[in-house]
C-alpha cells in the first residue's frame, strides 16, 4: 500500500480466512490480538488468500504463543526455500498478555483457538479467542434459538407486507 499524504497508512483489514466452526463448537469468552512471525513465502501465500484455521488450535509454551495446525499451503511460485505447511508460527503478544492466556487456560476446560486470520497495515494478524468447549445439547439449543429466531423475522416480514 503507497502512503498517502501525510504518510498515514489506512487501517483497512483485508480478511484471510476465518475459523467459522469456532463459534459452532466453542463459547467464546476472550478475544486477542497478536501478530504473527511468518517466513516470506508464507506472507505470499496469505496475500493470496489462501490458509486454514478449520483445525488449529494455539498454546503457550516457555513464556511464548504458538499456533498449531494452521495450514498455509505452499506458495506455487516458491523455490525449493517454501515453507512447511503446517509448521508452528509463533505468535507476538506483550508479556502481561501471554501471562494472563497462561493463567486462563490452566483452568480446566478452557483453550485458545485462532478466530480469523487478517492483514491490517500490511502486517499479518490473528484474533485468538479463549474459548470453553460446547457440549452437543448446548449445540442443539443454539441451532434451535437460531431457527426461532428465523421464524420470528419471516413472520414479522410476513405481517409488514399485509
């Protein structure tokens, strides 16, 4: 992206890939964001929108955050310097913030997820969620409050047009 005048870069997020069975299988109680330390044909591969967070999954290891399994394929104009796909990238937070994510997922049932994967500013970043797993009956009222809550607006719709 060029500068514009007075050298400000606009904070325009341009979306990646997003992890949509997160809000299907987990309660989302956190939201973060960090950056990502990415080799240079894993940026090419995300600038063509290509990557998966479908089963990726994030920890804290020796004072630093890690994402595992997020897969970023190969760049199809790399070399033999490409990457592995699905390599642990590491994640840059501030201290105080790792330590609190530390001490959250001690508590049992809670884990960190990737919620989306995004480029803001021309840097590559990664909203991690703190989330608590769903049991199936938890899942089932969800899909149902979700079908009423559809019923309701198309009989709403339905009466406006009378």
């Amino acid at each position: 992206m060029t500068p514009r005048a007075g050298g400000a870069i606009p904070n325009v997020e341009r979306m990646v890939a997003v992890n949509r069975r997160a809000h299907h299988d987990y309660h989302i109680e956190e939201t973060l964001e960090g950056g990502l330390v990415l080799t240079g044909t894993e940026v090419k591969a995300l600038r063509a929108g290509r990557a998966s967070l479908q089963e990726a999954f994030a920890k804290v290891e020796g004072g630093e955050v890690w994402i595992h399994r997020m897969h970023i394929p190969p760049y199809e104009a790399g070399n033999i310097f490409n990457h592995d796909p699905l390599r642990p990238r590491k994640v840059l937070l501030h201290r105080r913030e790792i330590e609190r994510l530390r001490a959250r997922v001690e508590q049992r049932g809670y884990t960190l997820i990737p919620l989306r994967l995004y480029f803001t500013r021309g840097l590559a970043k990664v909203e991690l969620g703190v989330a608590r797993g769903k049991r199936e009956v938890d899942k089932r009222e969800a899909i149902a409050a979700r079908e009423a809550a559809r019923q309701i607006a198309r009989a709403l719709k339905e009466r406006r047009r009378r």
